[in-house]
C-alpha cells in the first residue's frame, strides 16, 4: 500500500480569518462517519521526512465527494496555511486509510444522543448526523457547536438540512461565549449542564438513565464536561465497560 494517496483541491471555503474548509477528490480513500484523515504537502528542504502531514477529521458523509475538511489556519503553523493557500486542482496528499474510533457504533444504545461540540470539534458530528446510523439509533439527536464569536457559527445552511430531514428527532443548540447573539445560549458547555438551561433549552434530559454523549472538540471542554457529568453517574464508554461518554479532542 502507498505511503500517500494524491488528491486533487476541489474547492475551498474561508469562513473568517481563521477557519477554513477544503475539499479534496480522492474517492479511493473510504472512511467511517466520524474518523480522520491525514493530509499532507511536501516537507520543506532539509526535513526528516518527505511529507509534512496532520489529522484532520471528514466533514462530509461517507456516501459523498468530495471528502470535507475543517480547521482552523494557524498563521505560524507548517501545514495549515498551506492548505489554505491551495486553489481547484492543486494536488494534496492523504492517507490510504481513515482511522479513529469515534463514531456512531461505538456509542452504547441510548435514548437520545448528545454531540457536543467546541470549534472545529463540529466536523465529525456533521458527517455522522448525514448518515442513517444515529437515526436508526437513537430516537433523539441534539448537537451543540460552542464557539468564542457568533462568526464561528459555521456550516449553518448544512445544519438546517439535517433538521429538515429529521423533524421531530433533531435538536441544534449554538453557543457563544465572548459575543452576545440572540438564537445562541451564553457561556460555556460545562457550565450550561450544571446549571440545566441546556437541557430547557431542548426539553431532554441529559442522565445515566437515558443517554450518551459524545464530546469532541478543546481538551478543556471534554474534561470539563466529563466532570460534570460524572457528578450524575456518567462515566467514559469502553468496550470492556460499557457507559455513556464517547469522547475525541480536536481543534
């Protein structure tokens, strides 16, 4: 098996000054709802390695193309800004394989299904919520994208298109934590459970008793958040030891 698969840009979308999609043609990489890619450029001269690669999770389904992916541009980064350079047609490399297990059939059956997200913690829960599996799953899906400014609010229209497809089943819950914006809740994810608006804001409980979470996005909210969900009995999901957390960094 080759080292990279070649690519092509099929588009790209900047979203403010720091966050970024790119789309890539590369049908003969296949992966599951929820894991990653690596995507790679050549390495500068005089570097160990030939490739400079990172992860990077899919956006888009599994079932489409191009594949999707969402980040955020680090201007003193080796990779990001590169990638955002790229224009429709540039070559890119990935990874012949996806790998992670976060996804939909690692989670423990449930009632409902909580995807909180921070950032670009988002893209996973997007290409899952596009699939058919947490639907036959779960009879209720709630997301939530906790962002710093109402502009990271991003992917709104795709967002839209799940509700749409899953009326009744589907619940989205912005949150802005440093901008005031009227359809968002304030603050932070950890701090909206304890307190309980995020479950008025839905009108579902979050407990042992009748759900799984699943958390990806800044470190800090995935400790948090597990905290305060052990507080109501909540524990990590293994597959050894089945619970209710399923859990991802990533920003």
């Amino acid at each position: 098996m080759p080292a990279w698969v070649e690519g092509r840009v099929a588009g790209r979308r900047q979203w403010n000054d720091s966050l970024f999609s790119l789309m890539v043609d590369a049908p003969e990489v296949t992966f599951i709802a929820g894991q990653f890619a690596r995507l790679a450029l050549p390495a500068p001269p005089g570097a160990k390695e030939p490739m400079l690669g990172r992860p990077y999770s899919f956006v888009n389904p599994p079932s489409t193309q191009p594949h999707e992916f969402y980040f955020i541009i680090l201007p003193e980064g080796p990779l990001s800004p590169r990638l955002a350079a790229l224009d429709a047609g540039d070559s890119v490399w990935l990874a012949p394989r996806a790998n992670g297990f976060f996804s939909i059939g690692e989670t423990a059956d449930a009632e409902s299904l909580w995807c909180l997200s921070t950032g670009t913690g988002i893209g996973p829960f997007l290409s899952m919520l596009r699939t058919h599996e947490p639907w036959q799953k779960f009879g209720r899906v709630v997301l939530v994208h906790s962002v710093r400014h109402a502009d990271e609010l991003t992917y709104r229209d795709d967002i839209a298109g799940i509700g749409h497809a899953h009326p009744g089943a589907f619940d989205y819950v912005p949150m802005v934590s440093r901008d005031v914006h009227r359809d968002a809740l304030a603050g932070r994810i950890p701090a909206a459970i304890d307190d309980g608006r995020l479950e008025a804001r839905v009108g579902l409980s979050l407990t042992p008793e009748n759900a799984h979470a699943m958390l990806c996005g800044n470190p800090a909210m995935v400790d948090d958040v597990q905290k305060v969900l052990a507080t109501r009995g909540m524990r990590r999901h293994r597959r050894k030891e089945p619970g209710h957390i399923t859990l991802e960094t990533y920003w």
